[in-house]
C-alpha cells in the first residue's frame, strides 16, 4: 500500500498541474482550489517520498521576501478590508515559491508535458474567442478585434498567453516529427494573428521583442556573417512595420508625439495613463520608502482624481489602479517592495542567462513589458500566471555558468 503511494504521488500531483494549467487560459475559477489540492499533495509527497531537497534557492527567497513585504504592508494600511483581499489575490506568490522551492523530480523529468498542455489550452481559448466573435454583428461587418474578441479575459492578458505559448512551440518543435512541426508553425502564425486582433499594445510591444530575441537565437547558429545582418533586419524590420500600422498603435506613437511636444495627452487610453503615472509619481514622493500600504493605493489615487475631476473622469469612474506593476508596488509597498520585484526579474534573467534557459528568458521579456502599461499582479488572470510558470520554470537541477548565448 505504501509503496503503491509512493509511486502514485508524484503522478498525482502532476495530473493536478495538468488540470491546472489546462483550466488558466479557459476557466479560472477552480484555479484556486487545484493550488490547494497541489499544495496539499506536495507536502504529502514530500514527507513520504523525501523530496523536500531545496532547488536553486535565492530566486525562491527573493519571491518569499517579495510577498513579505506586502503582508507587512497590510499593517500600516488604513483598509484592512481591502488590503488583506489584496494578499489574497497575491497568495500565489507565498504558494508558489514555497512549493517549488523544493525539488520534485518527477515535475521536473515531466515539465515539457505541463507546458504542452498550456499551450494546447491556449489555442483551444483563442479558436473559442474567434467562434464566440463570429456570433457578435455590428453595423454591416462582424467585430473581430480588441475586447469584443477577448470577451472573457482582458486582451493584454491573453496576448501575454499567446506569447508564452507561441514561443514554447517554437522551442519544443525540434521535438516533433515533420508533420506536426509543420503544424506547429501554423499554430504560431494562427497566435500571432490573435495577438494582432486583440490590439493589445502591450502584447504588440513584446511581441516585437520576442521576435527580436527569437531572430537573435537563430542568426547565432548562422556561419554566414552576410546573413547575420540581412535576415534580422528583413524580419524585425517587417514586423516592427506590419504593427506599427495597426489603428491603436498610431494613436499610441501620437499620443506619445503629444507628450513629449507638449507634457499632456488627449488620447483617452494612453493620455489616461500617462495622468495617472504622472499622480502616482507624486504620491510616491510622499511615500518613498514603505508606501502607502496595500489597502490605501486607490484611495489615495482617487483623493488625487477628485482634484482635477475633469481631467480624471474615466479614472474616478473606473476605480481605475496605477496601469503599471512598477509603480503600482512603488506606491504600494515602496522603494523596499519596488527592489524586491526588479531584483526578483533580475535574478530570472540572471539564471536563464546562465542556463541557457531561453524559455525563462523569454518569459521575464513578455511579463517585463507587461508590467509596464498594466498592474498584472492584481488581477487574477495575471499573478496565477506570473507565480506558476516563474517559479516552475525557475526550478533547477544545478546553475551552471554558461552564457545563453553559447
């Protein structure tokens, strides 16, 4: 019976990540009891099967040290009530490391099947929306873009999906046979093509990059010195022009032509934010070192919107937060919190670096922009994702230093 146990825990707890990561891109509401049922089953399997052997610790100690410092937050926040439903919502990132900071064997030999089935997920997500969008008949055409497409998850968020999932395939098609690499290649461009519906300027952003890193990768292999030079700048250079011409793009480089003309934005998604960036960067100065709690952001937010209530409209409206981590843990939780998260990706890329761990890499690329026009780290959809595939990833047998690149 024992023995029959030990053989079956390890298993067991990768069907319950299977589970997981199948349901992220599809139906998140179970997610949090699979973390439970993860959580539970690792501890168990750990007791029994000795596995509690520590990975690769610093990263795993930054990320505790990371969520530390918001629970200390909660202490001098003056809403309790919202600041401990913020540690709820961040509870991945307690969970996560702990879990993963321990080797399970077993994950680890079996990683590349719970990826798979992310990106099987991923794409069975995308198919839905363009099913879903094909029902919704505006006017004479049919809405295929932006958030009439993304019906149940913010387009950022699935653009950041798509991505990971995009760059997986390309990583794991070496794997393949003929056929299905062939396959996959059409499931990379079918993503792309989402990506490019959902308009989505963040997923735009770091999708160039990805290509830029991506391309990067391939011209390394390259012997041919005159090739190294012209196929980086034919696909990077197509690319950065086929997104460019997309209509929230263009408005994106003129409202940011307007900003630096004139220090204001009338476009309403980017003049917006750039009015909150510039409030939260004033109350930051207040608050430097610890913040203003986890609990009290919006509502310092909001004692700055109702002082220019015409220019803060949509915002005072909305509720809307910060719209960008790094400053959103600035205000929150200070410089201290604000370290902890830049050394946090830092220490990422630091090891993919190393490793040669290119799907980290590229990971820390898509979530690093991401952080810059969203605070992904309140919504749901965004800190199960960060948590999950950064510490899972993150967990090695042995840090090697050997450059990326070699």
């Amino acid at each position: 019976m024992l023995k029959n146990l030990k053989t079956y825990l390890p298993q067991i707890n990768w069907g319950i990540l299977i589970i997981f990561t199948f349901l992220m891109p599809i139906y998140q509401k179970p997610l949090g009891l699979l973390i439970g049922l993860f959580a539970l089953f690792t501890i168990i399997d750990g007791i029994i099967n000795k596995t509690f052997k520590f990975t690769n610790k610093k990263i795993f100690i930054i990320g505790l040290l990371f969520f530390a410092i918001h629970l200390i937050s909660v202490i001098y926040s003056e809403n309790k009530k919202i600041a401990w439903f913020d540690i709820e919502v961040k509870l991945s990132l307690l969970i996560f490391p702990i879990l993963f900071l321990f080797k399970n064997p077993y994950l680890i030999k079996n990683k590349k099947w719970i990826l798979r089935t992310f990106v099987i997920s991923t794409l069975i997500a995308n198919i839905y929306m363009l099913i879903s969008s094909a029902q919704i008949y505006h006017g004479n055409e049919w809405i295929f873009h932006s958030s009439y497409l993304s019906k149940y998850m913010h387009p950022s968020y699935i653009s950041m999906y798509n991505l990971f999932a995009l760059f997986f395939i390309l990583q794991d098609n070496k794997t393949y046979t003929k056929t299905l690499r062939y396959s996959s290649y059409i499931g990379v461009l079918f993503l792309v093509i989402m990506i490019y519906l959902f308009e989505s300027k963040a997923g735009f952003i770091a999708l160039l990059f990805i290509i830029i890193y991506t391309t990067s990768i391939f011209i390394l292999k390259l012997k041919n010195n005159f090739l190294k030079i012209i196929i980086p700048l034919i696909i990077i250079g197509s690319s950065a022009y086929i997104i460019s011409q997309n209509q929230r793009m263009q408005k994106m480089f003129a409202s940011l032509i307007e900003i630096v003309q004139t220090g204001d934005s009338t476009t309403k998604s980017t003049g917006i934010r750039f009015e909150i960036w510039k409030t939260s960067t004033k109350i930051i100065k207040q608050h430097p070192i610890i913040g203003v709690g986890a609990g009290d952001i919006k509502t310092e937010l909001n004692k700055n919107y109702k002082q220019n209530p015409q220019i803060y409209k949509d915002a005072i409206k909305n509720q809307f937060n910060v719209h960008n981590q790094y400053l959103e843990t600035f205000l929150g939780q200070g410089i201290i919190g604000f370290l902890l998260l830049s050394l946090l990706l830092y220490s990422g890329f630091e090891q993919a670096y190393y490793t040669k761990n290119h799907l980290l890499a590229a990971f820390i690329i898509i979530i690093g922009i991401n952080f810059f026009p969203e605070s992904v780290l309140n919504n749901r959809a965004g800190v199960i994702f960060f948590a999950f595939f950064y510490f899972f990833l993150s967990q090695e047998e042995k840090i090697k230093r050997t450059k990326i690149n070699e």
